[in-house]
C-alpha cells in the first residue's frame, strides 16, 4: 500500500483550539497562492499574514520562520492533491477501465488547473516540489507524494489493461506532469477541448496497447 503524506509534524506553535487551527490554515492557503503568484521570494511573515487580512504578528505567531512555513505549505499542497486525485479515482469506480471514461476525468482535471486559481495553484505545487528537493528534511512529504501519485498511476493502468504495469504508470506520470508543464509555459497554445482529450486519449491507448 502506497505511504500516506502525513508523516509526524513538529510541535505546532500557536493556539491549537478550532480557532487557531482555521488562522493557521488561512495563512497557509496565503502562503501557497503568494508562492504560485510570485514564488518562494515573495514569502515573508509580512506577506503571507497581508495576503490572510491577518494582523502582521500571525505568521511568526504560527510559524517559527520562512523554512517552517514552506515546509508545511508543501505537505498541505502534497495531501491536498493526493486527496483530490482519490476522491476522483473512487468517484470513477470501475468505469475507470473504460479508456473514454478516464480519459475524459483526466482532461477534466487538467483543464480546472488551467483555470486563473488553477494556474496559481499548479505553480505553487512546482515551485514547491523544486524547493523541497533542495531540502532534505522534506524529503519523506516528497517520497509520500511520489508514492500516492505512483499509486493512482498504476491503478488506472492495471484497469485499462497495461501489459507492464508498474512502467506505463511512470511514463503516464511522466508524461502528464510534462503536459502540465507544456500548459504552464508562456508561447504555447493551450490543449483544450477536444484536442486535449485526443492527446490524452493517444497517450493511455499507446502505455495500454497490447
């Protein structure tokens, strides 16, 4: 069974009641749109606790310093998705191994991420995956986040009939994270419509073909 991304936090600073947790999770969602709107440099206590409408003291009152804060943005973004990825897996059931069916969930996912908050969001996930590369303390949210991911993976291919299962789940992975990017870049026309869905249908008939 893939590992979760929930490995043990550190002492939390700050109130720990229901209250202190919604402020706690108000500058986090600040600190992760000001990651994907300006990057890892435009994260400061001052920023994030602005970007909240918090009072300046906040931050550093739940977040000893940038690293401590970045590093929980980054296992709030990694269990967010893994999450999100799951309830659109079980909400396919068995009609994921109808390639039409999971090619059409997979397009939809795509294209929310195209949307304005989308594209931030999705810069956030890179910015910080980039960065938490050069972090060896977030290595095992990195590990969790890869082995959820790898999980979904080769549970469509093994539905759809992969002949190798475990490497047509790296290739998908592989090649969706390069769309994704593709998608990101400035000077490229977006996928959308039914040239995303020709393009991802392509993708899953050839990583099943027998």
């Amino acid at each position: 069974m893939a590992a979760q991304p929930s490995p043990a936090r550190a002492l939390q600073r700050g109130r720990r009641d229901a209250r202190g947790e919604r402020r706690r999770a108000e500058l986090l969602e600040a600190a992760i749109h000001l990651i994907g709107a300006h990057g890892i440099d435009g994260v400061t206590h001052r920023a994030v606790a602005a970007a909240a409408g918090v009072p300046a003291a906040s931050t550093s009152y739940y977040f000893r310093s940038k690293d401590e804060l970045i590093h929980e943005a980054l296992r709030t973004l990694a269990e967010r998705e893994i999450d999100r990825l799951r309830a659109r897996r079980e909400a396919l059931g068995d009609a994921v191994a109808d390639l039409e069916v999971t090619t059409e969930a997979l397009a939809a996912w795509i294209e929310e991420q195209l949307t304005p908050d989308g594209r931030v969001a999705m810069l956030a996930q890179y910015q910080l995956q980039l960065e938490a590369a050069r972090r060896p303390e977030a290595r095992e949210i990195l590990q969790a986040w890869k082995d959820g991911t790898d999980d979904l993976s080769e549970t469509a291919m093994r539905s759809l009939g992969a002949r190798d299962v475990r490497t047509a789940a790296i290739l998908l992975v592989c090649a969706i994270d390069g769309l994704r990017l593709r998608l990101l870049a400035s000077g490229h026309e977006p996928l959308e419509g039914p040239e995303l869905r020709s393009v991802l249908r392509a993708l899953l008939a050839g990583l099943t073909a027998r």
